[in-house]
C-alpha cells in the first residue's frame, strides 16, 4: 500500500498548539489533514472554524485510545505522517487527578504508536522509508535547574516531577521503543512553554490576561520566582515542520524560545500592557492586583532549553521576541471576548473555584 503523500494525521488539533499548527499547516501546505481529537475540555472545535468549509480538513471526534477508532483512521486516509499533540497538558490538573495523564499520555500514545506500526506495515518500501510519526513532548520530562545550571540538552537526564511529567516521559521512551525495537520512523520534540492565541485559560498566561482584564486577583504561586522559558506558538509550530520536514529519524530535539522570564516578571508585564490597552482608571496599576498564593506541591523552580541542536542541524531558531509576542498575545485576547465566553463554560469555573479555593494565601 502507498501513502498519500502530504496526507496527514493529527492528533489533539483543536486544542492550543495543536490548532495552532492546523491553521498554519494548511495554509501552506497542500494534502488532506485529518485532526483526530476527543474534544476534551481543552479541545475546542471553534478554534477551526475558517475550515469549515475548506475539503482538505477533516475531524473525527473520538479518543486516542480507541485501537479499532485509529487503525479505522490509519487505514481510511493512509498519512504520510502522524503529528502527535493530543494529551492531557495542565501540571495542576495532573497533580488534583494524575489517572487521566496515565491514560491518555502513556495508554494513547501506546496505542497510538501500536496502531501506527501495524499501519506502517502494510506500507510499500518507499511508503516506509518516507513514514514519519513525530511526537509532541515538553521540557518537563528534565526536571528542575539551579540558577546557574546549564540548560536542558538532549542528552540531559530525565527526571520528570509531576505526575504530567512523568506521564510524558513514559510516552517519550515508548516512542524511542518502537523505534529501537521495531524501526518506526519516529521523531521526538520537547520544547518549552507555549503562549499565543487560543491557549486555555487555565495556563499562567492567558489566566493572568484574563484576570487583569476583569479586575480579579492575579495568583502567582509561591514567591514567583519560578522561571519558565517562553516560546511564541507560532515559533513552535515552525520548529515542528522543520523537524518533519528535515529531522533524522530517531532523534529527538528541544525546542525553547530564548525568553527565560521568572513568573512574576510575566505577570507585571502582562499588567502593564493591559493597562495600555485597556485604561480603567479604577484599576491602573493592574499590578495591585497581584497576590502570592499557596505554590504548587512538587513546583519545579527552573526550566531553560538549549535549541542549539535544532539550530546547528536544520537551521532552525525562534524568531518572536517575547515582548512583541506577549502584546500580540494580550491583544487577542482583549479582541476575541467571544472566544473566551465559549471556552468558560461551568465545568471551567469549578477547576478555577478548586484550585484556586484553597490557595486563599502563602
Ligand atoms: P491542550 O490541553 O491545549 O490540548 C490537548 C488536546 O488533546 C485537546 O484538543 C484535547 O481534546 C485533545 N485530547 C486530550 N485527550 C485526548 C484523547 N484521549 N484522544 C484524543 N484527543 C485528546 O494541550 P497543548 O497545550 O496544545 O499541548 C499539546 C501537546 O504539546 C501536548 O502533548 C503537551 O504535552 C505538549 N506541550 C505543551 C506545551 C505548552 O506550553 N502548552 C509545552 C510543551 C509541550
Ligand atoms: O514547560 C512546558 C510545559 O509548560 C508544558 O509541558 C505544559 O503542558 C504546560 O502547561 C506548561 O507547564 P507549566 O506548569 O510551566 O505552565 P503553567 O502555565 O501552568 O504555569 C507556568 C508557571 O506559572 C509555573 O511556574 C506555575 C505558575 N503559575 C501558574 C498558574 C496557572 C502561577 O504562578 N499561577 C497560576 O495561577
């Protein structure tokens, strides 16, 4: 059997990068795109919606953990490619219900990956050869750094801390499995933290826009210190097509932005460009609004990525500076109220009065 070439499976694409990378592929690339999502609370078939009417998109509602859901997907479109998003992805969730992380980061990716090599089987020589199945991992899986530590490389150590964590990391090294024990052809990225349009509100970012909007309290965990290195969505999906493009099968490369920002930096300039665009003489400063909350258990203090692998071998680097990608950010927000309506519906509101309730202050 032949592949369709540039045909290809998705998997998670109504979630955040997962959309994201929908929306760019398929205004650039040719071929049918198949977005297999559950629609979880996180998958938001909305965020789609200028594809209604374009024949090359299709979804299929159903869960990564269905075998007989997959191999029906696999064999109907025939993917020249699997990009692999779809996950449970807040740490916090992770740490209030750790089951679902097992679930469908390690059992879907299992199965995933064992539908996909049954598939890839069936495949002519060159079908084979030109395969790829690229799995969409994070920097969690390292662990925490030292102020001064150097940043996490490829051959850094894992150590993942979260339940999230360690559920991806489980999900990375049966990637590696199936290659070292049966040759798929596979590709691992494990890049930083994501921000830009479309990111559910219950991530630092988009939660802090939304607060300062309205006037509600900013809850910064623990003493804020924590440093994340940011990277626009954008920048991110560009990384993913130059690795599925370009990348050496079996290798995996970090992704990161260039923009370590301790977490308290983030939110003060998130208030500051609030108050720019939106002046509210009963709420400027914005930054008022801020209180230090009850921190994570487990809270890793520091990631940093080091991209040089990504960049020396295909060319590949960051290009939105953090600055103009956090405005752009705010402005889409503040531009897509409807949006925001959609997303906050009841089952949002009580994760928020869960995590948040007991947090009252450190
Ligand atoms: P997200 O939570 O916004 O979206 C996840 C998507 O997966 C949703 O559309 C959801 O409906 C879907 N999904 C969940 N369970 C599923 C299942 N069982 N079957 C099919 N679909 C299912 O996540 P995101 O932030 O877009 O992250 C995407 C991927 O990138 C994840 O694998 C995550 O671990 C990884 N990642 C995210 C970040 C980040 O900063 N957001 C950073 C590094 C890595
Ligand atoms: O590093 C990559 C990871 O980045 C991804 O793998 C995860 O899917 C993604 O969720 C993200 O994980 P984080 O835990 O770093 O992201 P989050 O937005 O939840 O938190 C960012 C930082 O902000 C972290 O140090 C915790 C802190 N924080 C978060 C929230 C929601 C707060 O201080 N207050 C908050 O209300």
């Amino acid at each position: 059997m032949t592949v369709s070439t540039n045909n290809i499976l998705v998997t998670g694409g109504a979630g955040f990068i997962g959309s994201n990378f929908v929306l760019h592929w398929l205004a650039q690339r040719g071929g049918q795109l198949i977005n297999l999502d559950v629609l979880s609370y996180a998958g938001n078939p909305e965020n789609l919606a200028s594809l209604r009417d374009d024949r090359r998109y299709k979804l299929v509602h159903g869960d990564i953990c269905d075998a007989s859901l997959v191999n029906t997907v696999l064999r109907e479109h025939r993917p020249s490619a699997i990009v692999h998003f779809a996950a449970e992805s807040h740490v916090d969730r992770s740490i209030a219900d750790p089951g679902a992380f097992i679930r469908t980061n390690v059992q879907g990716t299992f199965t995933l990956l064992e539908q996909a090599k049954q598939y890839w089987l069936t495949l002519d020589d060159a079908g084979r050869k030109s395969f790829r199945f690229l799995h969409v991992s994070t920097d969690e899986v390292y662990g925490s750094l030292g102020p001064q530590d150097a940043a996490f490389c490829e051959t850094t150590a894992y150590a993942p801390n979260s339940p999230y964590a360690a559920s991806k990391a489980a999900s990375d090294h049966l990637v590696r499995a199936y290659h070292h024990t049966f040759g798929l052809p596979v590709l691992t990225t494990n890049c930083s933290n994501n921000y830009g349009p479309f990111q559910f509100p219950e991530k630092l970012i988009p939660l802090m826009i939304l607060n300062a909007l309205e006037g509600k309290p900013l809850p910064v965990y623990g003493d804020g210190g924590n440093v994340r290195d940011w990277l626009f969505v954008e920048d991110h999906c560009s990384a993913i097509r130059t690795v599925l493009d370009r990348g050496r099968v079996g290798q995996t490369y970090n992704i990161g932005g260039n923009s370590e920002r301790k977490n308290l930096d983030v939110v003060t300039a998130i208030c500051d460009i609030v108050d720019e665009l939106r002046p509210d003489a009963a709420l400027t400063p914005r930054r008022r609004l801020i209180q230090f909350v009850k921190d994570r258990p487990g809270h890793d203090r520091r990631y940093a990525i080091d991209a040089s692998k990504i960049e020396h071998e295909l060319g590949w680097k960051p290009t939105e500076q953090f600055e103009d990608g956090l405005r752009k950010t705010v402005a889409w927000y503040l531009e897509h109220a409807g949006w925001v309506e959609s997303v906050r519906t009841g089952a949002y509101l009580e994760w928020i009065r869960q995590n948040y309730e007991q947090r009252t202050s450190r």
